[in-house]
C-alpha cells in the first residue's frame, strides 16, 4: 500500500460504490422472513401438535435447519444467500446451510473422511462456543441462585 495522497485517491475513486443501506434493508427483510417463517412453524407445532411454547423450540430449530438443509442440496437456498447476504447467516439457517455445504463440497472423498471428516469445519466452532458459552450461562445462574439471587 502507497502512502501517496495521489495514489490513494485514485484507489479510492476505482473503488466501486457498495449499496450499503440496501443491503442491510435486503439482509433485514429476508432475515426478518426466514424468522417469520419459523414463527409460522412454531405456531403450527403448538396448535396440531400439542407443544407449549417452553417446549416448541427445539422442534422448531430442527425443521428450520432441515429445510435449509434441502434448500441447499438443490442449490435454492445459495441464490438466497446471494440476495440476501447476513440475512440468511444470522438465523440458525446459517448454521444448517454451513453444515451441508461443506458435506456437499466433500462427498467425492467418501462418506467418512469426506462428508464425515468435512461436516463440522465451519460449524464445529460454532457448536464449542455455543456449549462454552452456554455452560458461562449457567454457571453464573447457579452462582447467583446460590447467593440468594432468584
């Protein structure tokens, strides 16, 4: 990198324009329906399937990711990402498309050391920080419970 001042305002002015504003609005609203769409999967859960909202959860997450999961074995849900960039990385979709895109990109090296071996790369850290994260959570409720906080 120069640290000419003529080189770098013509870096600058080559540099193309990114649509900030319109890619958060696009990255909100599509990241905002996908949290609908799971809103609408709770709902049905609770009113077919006798769920209480403490328990429709769990049931809820695994569908999301199952379909994300068959959304990105037909190559669907990659064009979505496209369009929608973080929208569709922030919700737990991001975490199934993580999972089977790297299967995917991994199964000519077989079942074990490619798809099995490959699987968990990207969402490996993702499940160590979510279970370290989460044992923070509850060690510090349990301190608080015991100093007579509720």
């Amino acid at each position: 990198m120069s640290n000419d001042p003529i080189y770098q305002s013509q870096e600058k002015n080559a540099e193309p324009k990114r649509p900030i504003f319109k890619n958060c609005l696009k990255a909100f609203l599509i990241g905002g329906l996908i949290c609908v769409i799971g809103q609408a999967i709770s709902t049905f859960y609770m009113y077919y399937f006798d769920f209480t909202e403490q328990t429709v959860g769990n049931p809820t997450t695994a569908t999301l990711i199952f379909i994300t999961m068959l959304l990105t074995g037909f190559g669907v849900y990659d064009r979505i990402a496209q369009l929608a960039g973080a929208g569709t990385a922030v919700p737990v979709t991001g975490f199934g498309n993580a999972v089977i895109s790297a299967a995917i990109e991994h199964r000519t090296e077989g079942f074990v050391q490619g798809v099995g071996g490959n699987m968990f790369k990207l969402a490996g850290s993702v499940i160590l920080f979510g279970v370290f994260s989460a044992f923070l959570v509850a060690l510090i409720k349990t301190i608080f419970s015991y100093l007579g906080g509720s």
